[in-house]
C-alpha cells in the first residue's frame, strides 16, 4: 500500500488491485497513472464505471451484457435464430463476435456446473435455454464452452438435458489453435487433435 | 472491443485499456468482472475514483500526492526535515516508504531529464528542490533515482546545481538486489557491484 498518502488513495489502489489482471504493485501504478491524467483519464473512468453501473444489465432472454433490453443481439432480425451458441459468460460472446464468424443468437449460461465451488443447475441460465428451445424454431445448440472438466461437465448435463427437444445439439472442435506449434501443445490437444484429423 | 454490448461498455473497456497493465484482452476482463460485481466493486470503484480525483493533490512543499497540504511526510514533525530523499515519481516515494527505511523528508520530481522526449529543467519540480536547500536545514540531498541514461543524466545535472549549496549529495548504492542470483544479473549491475565490493 501506499504509506502516507492518504485514505483515499489507499481505498483506490486496494480497489484496483482487485480488478484480475492487476495485483497490489500495478494496482498503484495504475493509480498514480490515475492521479497525474486525472482530466482525461480518472474522471472519465469514474463516470463511465458510474454510468455503466447504473445503465448495464443481463438480457432477459440470453443474459448478456447490455444497455438494451433485448439486448442488441436478440433484437437483431438479420440474426438467425434458429443458432442459439451457449457460452459460459459474456466474455466468451464478446469473443465470438469480435471473431465475427456467428451470426444466430446466444445464452449465456452465467457459469459452470461446478461440484467443488457448489454451482449447481439452479445457479446458471438452464432453465431460460430449455424454454428458448422448447418454445420451438430453434434448429441447432452450439455448446461452446471451454475445454475444462467443469466446460465439458456442463457441456454433457446440457446435452442430456437438450436431447429429444428437437434441437440438434454440437460442440466446438478440438484441435491446433491457428499459430500453434504442435512442440508447444499439451498432450491432451495433440491427442484430439490427431484423432479428429481429417482429408488434406 | 466488445461488439454490440452498447457504447457504455466499449469506453469503458476501452478507459481500462489505457491503465498500465491492462491490455485490451485483459480490460475486457475486468470491464466483465466490474459488471458482474456491481456492488461490490464497480460501484465503490466509480465512488473511489472520483473521491480521489477531487481531493488527492500534489504537495506545495515536496510535490508528493497527498488529500493534505502540505503533505503526510512534510507535516510530521518526527521526520528528519534535514534529509531530503529525491526521487522522480510518487511511486517510487511509496516504495521507500514501504521499505519503511527511510525517516527524512521527500522531493518529488515528477520526472527525469529526457532529451528525447523534450523534458528539460524547466519541466521538473527542480527550482523548488534548490530552494528547499537554500532555505539551509539541509543536511544531505539523496538522488534516489533510476538507474537508467534519464535517470543518471538527472542525478547528474541535479549534482551540479546543488553543489556548493551546503548539503551533501549522495546516490543510492549500486550492487545486487536482494534475492539476485548472478547468473541472472545482467553484465552492467555485475561490473558495478565487483566495483563496489567491500569488506567482509
């Protein structure tokens, strides 16, 4: 911490360092990058934390993230609704838009069926994907979830729980990342993706 | 950026952006982790930064960050007023005084000399430090500052202007860092810490 320099600096570098990404020795760096471009950079930050804060919510229908109620996805008619891609959080569903390669819609789950941290079915977004379902037109389920025990064990309850709704269920494919070295990869990449290869 | 998430959300990920150690991936992280911790942390970050945007200011006398003028160091009669600790940033001010091995008095710069980048004598709290000295009291002038070219030009050019002004200047030692195993170091703190070497 930041010894005599007053409570207030001291509550924002404490504050700061909770953000992921920056522990307590960037947390005061950041501060004093905050407090010597306090014009452009602190005040802005405030209002924007402040105005996001008050102005951003979950999306009724697929949780995501947005100042819109649908948010902009779901009140997108150019959008196939048919494609319903679950993802885990909004960071994932920013992911595959900045990529730009989906163009139906998602539902974001809000987490992960986890035994060890206590998430159950009830915790996440299950019911609201079931009813989206059941309410019909949707013809494919992208899981894409990550590629974790609690990714795949929420990717398998889901499916189970999916099946028989007349939705057809997938999941991403495994294998070398663009960019990646086969001497780089883990053991378990390597492995799917030798067994998945496929006509050259 | 975040894609169709409302303007809201993309300058604020892009304000984080702008932090020291946070990159675009890691400020959409932790835009997600504001979002999702509203009360918790959003909200007291918005309040923390604009308290501290309107009270935190630089110390008249030291040029310290501080809510008080003049500051915590320079108001507390148990320092040593005789000892003046030069550094180039308020952060580096809370390291020493995290190492809590230091009981005199502080100048802050508020930068180094940098022909590159246009800063020259007048752009730093220099006239302040000289006549701090020349107010007498003063017993001992350290330059704590950077070992890098800005950092010894400054210490250099600082060396000059307060010689002949009645207090000592001294430099920080050079040598290895606590912890620092030598096959580690580079060839510069060797050189200089064989140089240094003493008694044992």
């Amino acid at each position: 911490m930041a010894a005599s320099a007053g409570p207030e600096i001291e509550r924002l570098i404490s504050l700061l360092s909770r953000l992921p990404g920056l522990g307590p020795r960037s947390a005061r760096r950041a501060a004093l990058t905050l407090l010597k471009r306090r014009e452009q950079l602190m005040t802005p930050l405030a209002e924007a934390l402040a105005d996001a804060a008050a102005k951003v919510r979950a999306c009724n229908t697929c949780g995501a993230l947005d100042t819109r109620d649908p948010c902009t996805v779901c009140s997108d008619g150019s959008r196939d609704a048919g494609l319903i891609c679950v993802v885990e959080e909004a960071g994932a569903l920013w992911a595959l838009e900045r990529a730009g390669a989906f163009r139906g819609r998602y539902h974001v789950l809000g987490g992960l069926l986890s035994a060890l941290d206590g998430v159950g079915p009830d915790d996440l977004r299950i019911t609201g994907l079931l009813a989206r379902v059941a309410a019909g037109g949707v013809r494919e389920v992208i899981l894409a979830l990550p590629a974790t025990v609690d990714g795949q064990t929420t990717a398998h309850y889901l499916a189970e729980r999916l099946s028989g709704g007349g939705a057809e269920v997938t999941l991403l494919a495994r294998g070398v990342p663009v960019g990646g070295e086969l001497d780089w990869l883990d053991d378990g990449t390597l492995t799917q993706a030798l067994r998945a290869r496929r006509p050259a």
